[in-house]
C-alpha cells in the first residue's frame, strides 16, 4: 500500500549563498527534491504538499532573506516508495 500525497511542484532559484538553508529546509520538511540545475544560479525542482505550500514559502524567504525566487510548476500526487519518488500524472 502506498500513500498518495497531493501537492505542487515548485521551481525554486538561488544563488550559491541560499542553496545550503533550501536543501537544510527541503530536509527538515521531507520535502523530496526532484531535480537541481547548478549554473551561474541554483535551480531546484521541490515537491511540496498542499497543506505546506505556504509555511515552506514563509520558511525559503526568510532562510534566503528574501532571496529565493519561487513559482509552482504544477499541481500533481506522488508518493515516495522505499526512498524513491514516484510522480503520478494525469
């Protein structure tokens, strides 16, 4: 049996000074990171339950100071099964 959660992706941009408190917050939230870009910036693709998605916006703008740029991405349920993220689409 697994356990559906309903959320959101959320994109989350930063520079290099911000990335250690996002993943330090993704952590403590059990929040699973889908996928990280490392460029000139930091991009990371977060999964994010729907009852949380304002208390971990609160929490990455005042761990960045503001910095962080956030946008959902789009709604979805996943589940994580023995470590793994599985994405149900529609």
């Amino acid at each position: 049996m697994i356990e559906k959660v309903y959320g959101i992706s959320m994109e989350v941009i930063t520079d290099y000074t911000g990335i250690g408190k996002i993943q330090y917050i993704a952590g403590e939230q059990k929040l699973p990171i889908l996928d990280s870009e490392y460029t000139d910036r930091v991009i990371l693709h977060l999964l994010v339950p729907s009852d949380q998605i304002a208390s971990v916006e609160k929490a990455i703008t005042e761990g960045t100071n503001g910095r962080a740029k956030m946008k959902k991405e789009k709604d979805l349920y996943y589940a994580v099964i023995d470590g793994e993220v599985k994405v149900f689409e529609d």
